[in-house]
C-alpha cells in the first residue's frame, strides 16, 4: 500500500552537502512514520534518521545528530535528508522506509524504496 522511491543520490567530495528525496505513493502516506537508512559494502543495513507521521518528533545516529536533518511534506508525499559536511564513511545506499511506528531498527519498517547510491570521496 506504500511504494517509495528515493532519490538524489551521487558522487561528492568530503565536506559538501546532499539532500535526499524519497517520494511516497499511497493514500495513507500521511499517517506513516519515516525513516532513512543506510548500508556500505559488507557491513548491515544502519539507522540514520527518523520522523513521526506528524513531523513532530524526530530521531538521529549519533554518528548523523549534528550534521543530517530529515523532514517530510505530506501534501507533496515526500521525506526528505538533508546531509551536510559529507565524511568519506558516509558513503553507502541510502534507503528511505514507512512503519506505522517511529522505530529505528529495519525490522521494524514494513516499505523500503530501492535506495540510492552516495559516495564521498576523500
């Protein structure tokens, strides 16, 4: 019932900014929480970032607190992460995801769009 796909993605150089889109399909989009994670070569799927269906209540890794920001427009059907002072170990797939709950852990989202590529060189 919820179709994602992110977008925004590409290749930069340590220290620039990226934003993130992930547009969202579905009447009920409104009343879902979001979330971003990501996952880098060999290592699991990580949180990054997530937002209350509202937009009210947000969650950061630590690794992120200071430097992404996610936010979400429900009349246009999309979330989006602002990440600033790219690092090299931020390169990885981003994903976006929808649970009926903010969780951050991956099992706990029920929609995943196909992820989008972001590689920070050093």
């Amino acid at each position: 019932q919820v179709q994602l796909v992110e977008s925004g993605g590409g290749l930069v150089q340590a220290g620039v900014s990226l934003r993130l889109s992930c547009a969202a399909s579905g009447r009920t989009f409104s009343t879902y929480a979001m979330g971003w994670f990501r996952q880098a070569p060999g290592k699991e799927r990580e949180f990054v970032a997530a937002i209350s269906w509202g937009g009210g209540s947000t969650a950061y890794a630590d690794s992120v607190k200071d430097r992404f920001a996610i936010s979400r427009d429900n009349a246009k059907n999309t979330v989006y992460l602002q990440m600033n002072n790219l690092k090299p170990e931020d390169t990885a797939v981003y994903y976006c995801a929808a649970t009926k709950v903010m969780m951050v852990a991956v099992a706990e989202y029920d929609y995943w769009g196909q992820g989008t590529q972001v590689t920070v060189s050093s």
